[in-house]
C-alpha cells in the first residue's frame, strides 16, 4: 500500500498521559496490519524513558536532538498541563523537531506545547474541555474551538482529550490511505469513524470561577438554587435592584453573554444531571425550568447537537440493554 515507511516521532515526557501514546500507537499499529508502513519512534528530550501519569515507565527509542526528521511529530498531553508551565527546554525540542516534520500534531493537553512554541499562532486549534480557555489566553494568535473533537488546520493537528487521540490518528491514516482504511481500522478497534456531537456533550457548560462581581454571584445562586422559578430579565433585575439595561452590560462585561443565556446554561446543566440520574426528558424539561420538552429539546439541538434522549442513552449506563429474544 505504502511505496515507504511513513516515520511517527512521538514527543513524550514525565508525567505524560499513557493513553494519548497508546491510543494514537494501537491506530497506526493497526493499519500497518491491512498494508500501510507506519514506523513509531518515541523521543525525548534527553532520550531517557520517561515516567507516565499512570506511574509506568515510558521507554524511549531515541533523543529529540539526534533524530532523524519524521514525517509526522505527535507531542502527547499530561495532567501537569497547563497547570504548571511548558518547560522552554521542551517547547523548544517541539519546535525543531516539527520544523523538520511534514505534519505536526497534539493529543489534548500537547496543544500547550505546540502553543508555548509558537506553532499554533494564527491556526485554529483544540484541546480538552477543560482547558480550552486556559488555551486561549495563552495563545491570544490562535482560534481555539472549544467543541472540536479535532482540529485540521492545514497539516498541523490538535485533539480534544485522551481518546480523542484516537480520532485524530485515525483522520490522519485517512489522510494518507484514505476511508477504506481508516473504517477498517475504526471496525477492528470497535471505535467510531466519526463521533456523534462534540466534546462539550462530555463537559459541563458553565466552567471556571463563580462571577467576581457580588451582583452576578446573586443571580447565579438564585437560579442554581431554584431554576423553575421566574427568571425573565425584569425578575433578575428587580432581585439585585439594578435596571435591566445594566444588568446586561454587566454580563457582557465579565461573562461575554446575556443574562437569559446563562440561565439557560444553569438550567441546561441541571437538565443533563436530571438525565443522568434517570428522569425521563419530559420530567427533567419540568424540573430543570424549561417551559416545555420542546425547548428543552432545542437547548439540547443548539449545545450538543443531540436531543435529550440521545444524550441519555448515552450516558445513563455502562451496561448494554438486553436484547429482546426472538418469538418462538
């Protein structure tokens, strides 16, 4: 299938996430089982192994800075990003090795590191859910897409978080070999080609720190509290003693939405925990503040691209449900 071995240098480093190695590994290993010529070699810094998150030792196959140049760079995420800075001397490995690289790639939090070496800037890009804020603001250059289970911004790559390496290296055999491929490979790994919704059907709406401004912590606490109650934005702005007009500039201000949104987002959040503890979508449409199942089923549509009860099925249970029996 290949007329030359496709090279795979993977950046790895301590307290690398095992998954965003294996994941990615087990597609391109995969593939080479139906004729393609992926060749994976692990590097670091110092090419000594390497200690994942999960405690394992990572061997390493060479050090960064006596590598040949590979066909694509993968650099692997970890939990220490990004809550503590990318080591210069990491980014910049990332850096030469991808300036010798035809496609550059990240698995989830690795975005940091393509971030911190300037490899993003001016691309669109993404990485767990969780931090694609923290991503924003430290690539201000860069359109970080918050929802993307992938990214494809010309031949660099980023993912969303961990098994999304997955989905990331199987596009990239897609790439190369096309979808005849890469659907064997999905098949053989009992994976999707192409996932259903966005990250954020993982993720809860409303992340980082409670407002800062004491107005705006009040009617958070109030719809959190009870979001059934009336909430309309003359309700809002007669509980906090504010006119409407201001109360709007307020969340533009500190939040870059309107207040009806974020209640929505309050009531929207507290409609998937309803779902997942097993109410049904017209129960969960009432308790959770939505006038009727149809707005609650167009929330849904607008953030997940899922209707309440597929989101359901998706996430209430681990276990398959049974199969009727056939009659006899």
């Amino acid at each position: 299938m290949a007329s030359r071995a496709h090279s795979v240098g993977v950046l790895v480093f301590d307290g690398m996430k095992m998954l965003d190695l294996s994941g990615p590994a087990e597609v391109f290993s995969e593939a080479n089982r139906y004729g393609a010529r992926y060749r994976l070699s692990i590097v670091s810094v110092g090419g000594t192994p390497v200690r994942s998150s999960i405690g394992m030792s990572v061997p390493v196959d060479v050090e960064a800075a006596v590598a040949d140049p590979f066909d694509t760079l993968l650099v692997v995420g970890g939990d220490v990003l990004p809550a503590s800075p990318v080591d210069p001397v990491l980014s910049a490995t990332a850096k030469d090795l991808a300036d010798k690289a035809e496609r550059v790639a990240s698995v989830c939090t690795g975005a940091f590191v393509l971030g911190a070496a300037g490899l993003l800037e001016g691309k669109r890009a993404t990485t767990h859910w969780q931090h694609t804020a923290a991503l924003a603001r430290s690539c201000p250059q860069t359109r970080v897409e918050p929802d993307a289970i992938f990214v494809r911004d010309g031949s660099t790559y980023t993912s969303a978080g961990v098994t999304a390496g997955i989905d990331l290296a199987l596009a990239m055999v897609e790439q190369d070999h096309g979808p005849d491929l890469s659907r064997k490979i999905a098949r053989s790994l009992v994976v999707y080609m192409q996932r259903a919704g966005g990250q954020s059907q993982f993720s809860a709406s409303l992340q980082g720190p409670a407002p800062r401004t004491p107005v705006l912590r009040m009617i958070q606490d109030a719809v959190q509290a009870d979001p059934t109650a009336d909430h309309g934005l003359e309700s809002l702005a007669a509980r906090v003693r504010v006119s409407p007009r201001h109360l709007t500039r307020m969340f533009r201000a500190e939040l870059d939405t309107t207040p009806m949104k974020y209640v929505e987002l309050i009531r929207f959040d507290r409609a998937k925990a309803l779902l997942d503890a097993g109410h049904n979508a017209t129960e969960t449409a009432s308790l959770s503040g939505f006038p009727s199942y149809e707005s609650l089923r167009r929330a849904f549509a607008r953030h997940l691209g899922l209707s309440p009860t597929q989101y359901q099925h998706r996430f209430a249970t681990t276990t398959p449900t049974p199969r009727a029996r056939p009659a006899r």
